[in-house]
C-alpha cells in the first residue's frame, strides 16, 4: 500500500527493512502501514514503538494494530521534536501530512515528545531501526534522538523534505559519525 501511494518504500535498500527481533521506531506512522509491516518482520521477539501526534490517526494506528492481531508494537499519540511541551499541529484536509510547520488549514494542539523521552519512557534497551516522516521537521526529530543514536548507532531511513526544511540534517548525520545516501525521495543513514 505504501508504495502503490507513495512510489516508493522504506526498504529499497534491503538492509534497511526490519528484521527479527529487532526494536523499531515509526516517528510519523500515520495509520500503521509501515508500522503493521515492521511489526510482522520483527515477530514476537521483536518491538515496533508507532508514534503519530495527530489523535484520529492514532486511533485509526491503533484499531489497525488489534485487527492484524500485533501484540508487540506500541502505540504513543504524540509529535516528535528537540522539545517535549505541547505544539500544534497543522490539519492537512486528506488525514495524511499533517505538520508542524506547513500550514494547511486549522491546527490542533497535541503533546511533543522528544525521541530520547520516549525511549527512556519506555525502558528501550535498544533501537535498531529509525523511520521518520514527519512532513518537515526530520532535523528537529534528530535533535530530540542524539541520546539514543548515539547509544544504539541504530538504522535510519527519513523522508527528504524540502531544502528549507533539512537545513542541518546533513551537518548533525556527520556530527554523530553518520553518513546517508538518497534513494528514490528517502535518505538511507548508517554509522560511517
């Protein structure tokens, strides 16, 4: 489904696709199609942490989860940046893009998280595999995770928004000793 809409999948370079076992955050997982794929590949001795801020899409992540069954993926209704507070969110009309800086309509207040609180939160042992799409905030998204990259040196595959919008990515990737390639709309990252 992902790709039929999109063109494209956060697997296009085959080491990149989650395996078993293995701890994998969703930031921006919308109504779980990544989230319900990475969840039948990392099995039950695997994790899939689905982060989306806005709540009808939560509980549509949710209900999704139930009906295919996953018992190892948890769900946190919450936007991701380099601050935990509240924020707002802008409503995008078709339920996918919502942002927090592209505006589009009305805007919702919602909880923000960082990364690193959520991973503490949750007593993440590890993380092998982070997916971010998050409609134009990946470099804020990063900040709020410098602990846990730089503790679990996990995976990274993110959406290439705008060049207004990545401004720093690239500094901050080379920074933790990261380097990324783009393929196909989405930056594949790894430690150098």
């Amino acid at each position: 489904l992902y790709f039929i809409h999109h063109g494209r999948s956060y697997e296009d370079i085959p080491e990149y696709a989650a395996k078993a076992g293995e701890v994998v955050l969703d930031v921006g997982a919308n109504v779980g199609v990544y989230a319900t794929l990475a969840a039948q590949r990392v099995g039950e001795t695997g994790r899939v942490i689905a982060v989306e801020p806005h709540p009808d899409n939560a509980k549509l992540l949710e209900a999704n989860i139930r009906q295919n069954g996953f018992k190892n993926v948890t769900v946190v209704q919450a936007a991701v940046s380099d601050r935990d507070g509240e924020g707002a969110i802008y409503v995008h009309p078709r339920g996918i893009h919502h942002s927090m800086v592209r505006p589009s309509g009305e805007s919702i207040k919602v909880p923000v998280r960082t990364l690193d609180a959520i991973a503490l939160e949750l007593g993440l042992g590890r993380v092998d595999l982070l997916k971010i799409d998050t409609e134009g905030v990946v470099p804020e998204v990063l900040r709020g995770a410098r602990g846990l990259i730089k503790r679990h040196h996990p995976r990274i595959v993110y959406e290439q928004d705008a060049p207004e919008e990545s401004v720093g990515i690239a500094e901050f990737l080379k920074e933790i000793g990261y380097s990324g390639r783009l393929v196909n709309g989405l930056v594949y990252a790894s430690p150098a």
